[in-house]
C-alpha cells in the first residue's frame, strides 16, 4: 500500500465522518434557542401546566419563538411557575399578550401558545423578567369529561 | 461448596490481576513524551488498519439498522395516528442507544479480534521480544497508536453509523412508507437536542471505544503465545469487550438520560 | 585477557519453584565466539534474555562493559540494548514489512540519518548476509535460512558490540547450516564483534566456538575451547558431546519405578 493511498482513504473517511457530524448536527439536531446572550426570559404563572415539559416549544400562530426553560412550584401560591426563554429577535411582545398551554393533535406533545394582546400608550413591551398575567391553563382531559356530565346532569 | 468459594476467588483475583496488567501497558504505552510527529504514520496506518476497513461493515449495519427501525416504528405509532414521530424514534434511539453500542459491538468483532490476533501472533513470533532487544519499546511503538487509532476511529465509525441510519429511515419511512418528508426531518428536530442526544452519544462511543480497545490490546499482549492461546484471547476479546460494553452502556445511559 | 565484555557471575534464577540456574558464572571475552551448549529445556534462551535485560535474575550479577543490567533504569537499559542485538530462533521479522524494512528498521528508530544513507547502510548489511536480491520480499515469502540470514542482516544492522544468537542451526538444511557458520564466524571477525551462540547442534558449535561452556543440571558442567572440552573427564559433557542416548542423563524422563507402576494398573 502506498502512502498517498492510505492518506487519501483516511481522509476520505475523516471526511465522510465529518459529514455525518454535520448532518446530525444541522439537519437532525435542534441546536436550539442558544445561549441566555440571545434570549431573554419571560415568567408566568398557570393553575395546571398539565403535560408541559421544560424545553416544550412557545409558539406564536404556530412559528417557534422560545423554549420552556424551567417549571417550578410557587412556594407561597402553590401555582406552577414557567419560566420563558423566548429568541432575542422577538422582543416586541406587549404586556397585554396571553399564554395559553396547547396540545398538538389529540396524543401530541403540549406547547405554550403566545397570543401577542394590543399595543397603545399605556402598554409597555415585556422586558426581561416580566409576568405574564394573563394565562390559560391545560386542558386536563378528566376536568373536561367531569364538566361535560355535570352540565348533563343539570339539563 | 468450598471449592465454588475458592474458584470464585482465584477468578476474582485473575481478573483483578488482568486488570493491573492492562493499567501497566496502558500506562507504559502513553507516559512520557508521546512521539506522534516522528511516528505519524505509523498512527495513519493504523486509522485505516482500524478505521476505514470497518467502514463497510458499519455502513451496511448502520442502513439496515435504520430501515428496520422505521419499519417497526411506523407499524406501531401508526395505530395511534403518530407517524409523524417516526423520525424522532429512529433518530433518538440510534443516537442515544443503537449507534454508540451497535458500532462498539460491531467493532468489538471487526477490529478488535484483529487487533487481539495481530499482536498475539507479534508476541508468538517474538517480533515484540526482539523489538525490545533492538531498544525499542514495543508498548510505544506497536500498542500506543493502535490504541489512538481505535479511541480516535470509533467515534467517528459511530458517527456515521448514526447518520446513514437515520438516511435509512427516511428510505423506508418516507420513501416507501410515504410519511411526510417535511415531517421526518422538522418531527426529529423538534425532539433530539445537540447536547443531550448527540453530545452524550459520541461521549458514550468515545468511553466504548476505550473500553473496547484496551480489551482488544490487552488479550494480545497476555496471551499465551500458542496458536491455542491466541485464538482463546481472540474469542475472549469479543466476549469481553461485548459485555463490558453493555455493562458501560448501562452505567452511562442512567447518568445521562436516567436522572 | 582484558575485561570480559560480558561477566556473568553467581547468577541465579528461579521460575516459579523451579531453579533454572543455581549460582552460575560465565565470561565473554571480548571478539570471541563463544557457545553455550546443553540438552533442550534447560533454558539457554533464558540465559540470552536474562543478559538482554528482559528478564530479572534473583540474585547475582550481570556485567556488561562494567554495568549490572538487572539494576539498570530503564533509560541506561535501553542504552545498552543498542550495543547488542539478538537473533531470534525464528528470525522474528516484522511480517508486515518488507526485507529491506526490517533492516532499516532499527537505523530509523535510533538515527536521523538521510534516506539514502540507510539505504546504503541496509545494501551494505544484506550483502553482507548474501540477501541484497531479496530486499523486495516480505518475510512470508523467505524460506526458514533465509529469514534468519536477513534477521541477521537487521541485527547487525548498527554495528553492535554484542550478538546473541538462540539457536542459530536448529531446523536448517545443511547447506543453509552451513552458510549461518560460515556469516557467524566472519561477522565476528570482520566486524570485531563479540558472539554468544546458544545452541545444541555439537558438530557446528565446535567448528566455530572460540570457547564453549556446557550447561547442565542448573550449572556449568565443563568449560574451555572445543579441544579442550573433548578431553573434558566429566561423563556428563562427553555423554552430551556424543550424544548417547543414556548416561549421566538419562533417558527416562524421572518416573515412578517401572514394575510398581505396570502391577499397578493390573490391581
């Protein structure tokens, strides 16, 4: 075996394995919101979080904006709070924006939809660190089903 | 009963002996100023020794491992209406569980059966007893850079394991099954982060390719110099390294995705 | 005489429970060839590899050019190693080089030399051995003599002072045993080297050795030039330089007695 051969194969299969690095790494990866220099961070409190997971998507009208950073439990109010990491690049929410806790299909993962409220000149844009006051929680699928045969039983 | 007691010590000693040996050759191979720059290409014949003649085998695994997953896959979440989460499976369970441990495992038998073989018969034929009479150090110059050769070429093999894999799944899943393309790929983005499932999983084929390579050296360079003896550590190799192998596979998988 | 290049002396050396060598001592003078006979199984090999430094003796001494191998470091041992060179019973060539690598091989460990400086250098070796056809060859394709004449060609490859030889004639046909006597004798002579040669074959050993020692039973039973030793009056080193079948050693192996054993089995 020559040596130009043998450096031409293990670089051909270097090369090859930087390829698959590559493809798992843009193509199959989620390389995320990055860092906190990129994001800023928006709390809210829920009276059931239902299935939400930290890392669940924040979705406006459907397009990825944030990730659930971190979920914890008030320890006065004893209500869920969520910690928001929404992408830098959306900065503009107003105050009056309200967070509703999502299913995507009927068995699918739960996400936090972001329903931007209206802008005038009492109504300062969320900063860093801001609540999110108007919130909806999960749909827990028991509570819909005890309601659905309370209300039969009243008719 | 006395006699199972006393063999279970003389075992436990044997390997607790085995063990320290490898230590010692690991240690004798690696301290000291490494030489890669004069022996360089002793390190590039050994990446191709190790390396690209296991790319075949890892390849064709990789892309049948891939189909059969997404074959399986999309039968059951097609009950549940799920196919869309074809591509999440196949991606997470090969970059988390099947890549890392099925390259080991293929590796185990390909490479370090041949590493095993080629250093016991090196021992047989007392090629490393007259190296060392010719003042040079057989653990520098014949188990150093085969040991860089595995720890460095595992990776990369589990690398492309992973990814022709998941190539293989979008054959069988979009392909031929027809799930939605776009699906296949955002579904998969969605579900496998870069730290947590790719990072852990080249960290899990870099502790196997370490495992496994130092089994693989070690069984050669203590074996019997027969050909009874090589062909037992040969065999032993394979076994060794499987099982230790799935041992590890078990300690990293609860570090990293048990807590 | 001057200062033996290698003095060996009370050297003794343990396997397990078995004594190998009890309280043994040898000299190597200087540009000589010097043998050490003895029946298989009493590790002559042993011997090469104890003065090599691969293995460690329990007690005694081992000088070579003044220096104790066994308490060497291993720096100083490495040091010494390249003053002396083994031939292996089996040649052990790299077999995954080819001829002409395998003599380079130790020039381009242990030097910085050009490339067509070795090369020179490894011609010069290979003709010296009778191979410089065959530099092309990779070891499989060698017959048996001629494998060990280009291990021969690799280990005098940087001039060393000292060249062991562990069996040199064993499993040769007598032309190629006769072309290893003849390279022995004149390296050692042109080159001014000095030569151990370990070996059971009589009739070659005494054709070429300046000084013979016989070893036997964990000791030197005789010593001194072939002459010599001919005249030797212990039975033992005439029973092995005639190679009768019993004597001083027998010829069963030590066993329980014959009779016993036989009624026995018939019980």
């Amino acid at each position: 075996m020559t040596s130009r051969k043998l450096e031409l194969l293990v670089g051909f299969f270097v090369a090859l394995a930087i390829a698959a690095l590559l493809l798992l790494a843009l193509k199959v990866a989620n390389t995320g919101v990055a860092g906190s220099d990129q994001s800023y961070q928006l709390l809210a409190k829920f009276e059931n979080i239902g299935g939400l997971k930290a890392r669940s998507p924040v979705k406006v009208g459907g397009v990825v904006v944030g990730r659930v950073a971190s979920i914890q439990l008030d320890p006065e109010s004893f209500q869920p709070v969520v910690t928001l990491d929404i992408n830098s690049s959306y900065s503009n929410f107003p105050e009056t924006s309200s967070l509703a806790i999502l299913t995507s299909g009927l068995l699918g993962e739960q996400y936090i939809g972001l329903q931007p409220g209206f802008v005038d000149e009492n109504v300062e844009i969320l900063k860093n660190g801001d609540y999110i006051e108007d919130t909806k929680s999960a749909i827990v699928l028991e509570e819909l089903i005890g309601q659905f045969l309370f209300n039969r039983g009243n008719q | 009963m006395l006699n199972q007691i006393q063999q279970l010590g003389a075992n436990t000693l044997g390997t607790l002996q085995g063990l320290g040996r490898a230590t010692l050759m690991l240690f004798g191979a690696l301290w000291g100023r490494p030489r890669p720059l004069k022996n360089w290409h002793l390190y590039l014949k050994q990446i191709y020794v190790v390396g690209v003649l296991s790319l075949l085998i890892i390849l064709v695994s990789g892309l049948f491992i891939g189909m059969v997953l997404a074959l399986q896959g999309y039968t059951v979440l097609a009950k549940f209406g799920a196919e869309q989460m074809l591509g999440p499976l196949v991606a997470l369970s090969l970059l988390r569980e099947l890549g890392p441990v099925v390259t080991a495992l293929l590796f185990a038998g390909r490479a370090g059966s041949a590493l095993t073989a080629e250093i016991g018969l090196m021992k047989a034929t007392e090629q490393l007893s007259s190296m060392e009479m010719m003042a040079v150090d057989p653990l520098r110059r014949v188990i150093a850079p085969r040991f860089w050769a595995g720890v460095i070429s595992m990776p990369l093999l589990a690398l492309i394991f992973n990814a022709v894999g998941i190539l293989g799944g979008h054959l069988v899943g979009v392909d031929w099954l027809g799930v939605d393309a776009g699906g296949y790929w955002s579904a998969m983005q969605a579900n496998v982060d870069f730290q947590q499932d790719v990072v852990n999983g080249v960290i899990k084929s870099i502790v196997f390719a370490f495992v496994v390579t130092v089994i693989a050296l070690h069984k050669g360079f203590d074996a019997v110099p027969t050909s009874e003896g090589i062909s037992q550590a040969t065999t032993q190799t394979v076994v060794t390294a499987s099982l230790a192998v799935l041992g590890f596979d078990f300690v990293l998988t609860a570090v990293m995705f048990g807590g | 005489m001057d200062k033996p290049l290698v003095d060996i002396q009370h050297l003794t050396f343990r396997r397990g429970d078995r004594v190998i060598y009890d309280d043994m001592s040898m000299q190597f003078q200087r540009g000589k060839v010097t043998a050490i006979m003895g029946p298989s199984g009493i590790g002559k090999t042993t011997l090469l590899r104890l003065i090599g430094g691969q293995l460690k003796p329990d007690s005694g001494q081992i000088l070579f050019e003044g220096a104790d191998i066994p308490t060497l470091s291993r720096q100083d041992l490495y040091q010494a190693r390249k003053k002396m060179s083994m031939l292996f019973q089996s040649g052990a060539l790299f077999t995954e080089m080819s001829v002409f690598d395998n003599v380079a091989f130790p020039i381009r460990e242990h030097t910085r030399l050009p490339e067509a400086i070795i090369r020179t250098m490894v011609l010069m070796k290979l003709e010296a051995v009778g191979l410089r056809g065959a530099r092309d060859l990779m070891p499989a394709e060698l017959s048996g003599g001629m494998a060990r004449r280009a291990a021969l060609a690799r280990a005098i490859a940087l001039d060393p002072q000292l060249i062991m030889y562990d069996e040199p004639f064993a499993g040769q046909d007598p032309i190629s045993m006769g072309v290893i006597v003849r390279l022995i004798r004149s390296l050692n002579d042109a080159l001014g080297l000095t030569s151990i040669v370990v070996s059971h074959d009589v009739a070659e050993v005494m054709s070429i050795a300046d000084y013979v020692y016989v070893v036997a039973e964990r000791r030197v039973i005789g010593h001194g030039s072939p002459e010599q030793l001919r005249q030797h009056e212990s039975p033992l080193v005439q029973q092995f330089l005639q190679g009768q079948a019993d004597g001083p050693v027998p010829f069963h192996f030590k066993a329980a007695d014959y009779a016993t054993e036989l009624m026995e089995l018939s019980r």
